[in-house]
C-alpha cells in the first residue's frame, strides 16, 4: 500500500504496555530531532519541540499547536512536494493498524532552502479502550551524517 514504508510492528496488547501522556511530553521536549505529538481525530499538533518549528520555518513550537499538515503546507508545498498527502496516509494507516512506522531517509527542503534528511519514526498512542488517539513523531536528521559520507567519498 505504502511503498515508503520500511518497517512495521504490532500494537500493544494490554493496558499495562501504554504509555502516560507525561512521558510523551518528557521524550519530545528532550529529543535532540524534531519530535510532535499529533491528535487523529483533528490533525492538529498537540506539543512540539523546537526542531519541529524550525524545521517548517517557525520560530518556537507553540507556533505549531493547533495547525494541520494541511496549513503546514501552505507555505511548505514548494519544499515538500506531495508530503502532507504521505503524512496524512502514514497517520491513517496507524490510526486503523495501531502499529508503528520508520520510515528511512526521507529529504525535503527547509524553507531556507537546506536539504534535510532524518529519518521518521511514527508511533501510535492508544487509550486504555484500545483505541490510536494520537501519533508521536520522531525525527532523526541524518542530513551532517550524509554529508560527511559524502565528502569522505570525494576524490581530492
């Protein structure tokens, strides 16, 4: 269905493998990437990080809260291409499979033109009822790793 998709893993099964809402907010407020946390039913972003902001040109992460992929993509649409659409159908298929998504090697462009690679882990968070209420999103940027790869290759 999704050809980007590297890697997927089964849902939890009992109430004592979720998660609580506090470490979620711990884990994205320390995370070196971008990380976010997203509701299914709106769309919108619930908490981000500072990574998360800057990587879409926003200054601070409350910039982000309330928003949608959609109004993201307003301004990123040139840099992005079709991404709103994959975020969109990565974030349904957790919805409904409430299994997680890596997705390696992703590359967009920031909006001051910087080549951006990371790649992305999509995790879904369940209630107590068994039910994804929301999508955590990690992002790793690989872009310096890359980079210095590359000029490893390079002959002098």
């Amino acid at each position: 269905m999704f050809l980007a998709i590297h890697e997927i893993r089964p849902p939890m099964k009992t109430n004592s493998d979720l998660i609580s809402i506090n470490l979620v907010e711990d884990l994205i407020y320390t995370y070196e990437g971008s990380a976010h946390l997203k509701d299914l039913n709106t769309g919108k972003y619930l908490i981000g990080n500072l990574a998360n902001a800057k990587k879409v040109g926003l200054s601070k992460p409350e910039d982000v809260y309330g928003l949608t992929v959609r109004d993201l993509d307003q301004h990123m649409s040139k840099n992005w291409g079709n991404l709103a659409t994959e975020i969109e159908q990565f974030d349904n298929q957790i919805k409904f499979s409430q299994k997680f998504i890596i997705d390696k090697n992703r590359v967009f462009l920031t909006p001051s033109g910087e080549i951006f690679v990371h790649h992305m882990k999509k995790y879904p968070i369940i209630t107590s009822q068994n039910k994804v209420c929301s999508v955590l999103t990690l992002n790793q940027n690989i872009t310096k790793e890359i980079e210095q790869a590359t000029s490893l290759e390079m002959p002098m």
